[in-house]
C-alpha cells in the first residue's frame, strides 16, 4: 500500500525534477540542439523517469482527489522511458518537455 503521508515529499521531488530539467535545457534553444548532446538527453531522461516514479508513488487517494492532472499518461511515460527505452523518440521528448512539463509545474506548484 503507498504511504500517503509522502505526497507531499513527492511532489516536491517533482518539482525538484522540473527544475533540474529546466536548468539543464538553459541555453538550448532547439530541439536538434537538445539531440546533439547524448549526455543532455540522458540527464533529461533521469529526471522525467524520477517525475514518473514521483507519480506513481502518490497515493490513490490523492491521484482520485486531483483529477485535473493525466497521472496515468505521466507514469506511462515512465514505464516507457524505463523498460522501452530503446524506443523513445528524443523529438518527441523535446514536445513533452515543450508542451507538457510547463503545465505540469503550475499544476503541482498550485497543489
């Protein structure tokens, strides 16, 4: 049974993980600018597996209490990029990172 007493603790961790990416990407201005550095990829990839782990460590009462956020899709990403590895798209990582993490942040920023 998951610990809801960690929730907090958790999205903290995502916040943490967002920031890393955030920091990561300073200065990166494209995505082929992104796929060109192997290890700016792997660093983003680490943190978007800990955003995952994250999620599917809170609590089902939480997750059931919050649903303006697509948990599952968060923590499908991570079985992806941890057991598919071989096939995640870097391209479509740069269009998670673009289009989804900002709104992910505001979303457990406003929690």
């Amino acid at each position: 049974m998951r610990d809801k007493l960690n929730d907090s603790a958790r999205l903290d961790l995502i916040l943490e993980s967002i920031s890393n990416i955030e920091g990561f990407l300073a200065g990166t201005t494209s995505c082929d600018e992104f796929i060109a550095s192997k290890i700016l990829c792997h660093a983003v990839i680490y943190n978007l597996q800990c955003i995952g782990e994250s999620v599917y460590r809170l609590s089902r009462e939480f997750i059931t209490s919050h649903p303006g956020m697509d948990w599952e899709a968060i923590e499908g990403l991570r079985h992806v990029l941890v057991h598919d590895y071989y096939t995640v798209n870097m391209r479509t990582v740069w269009m998670i990172i673009e289009r989804d993490l900002p709104g992910l942040k505001e979303y457990v920023k406003s929690l």
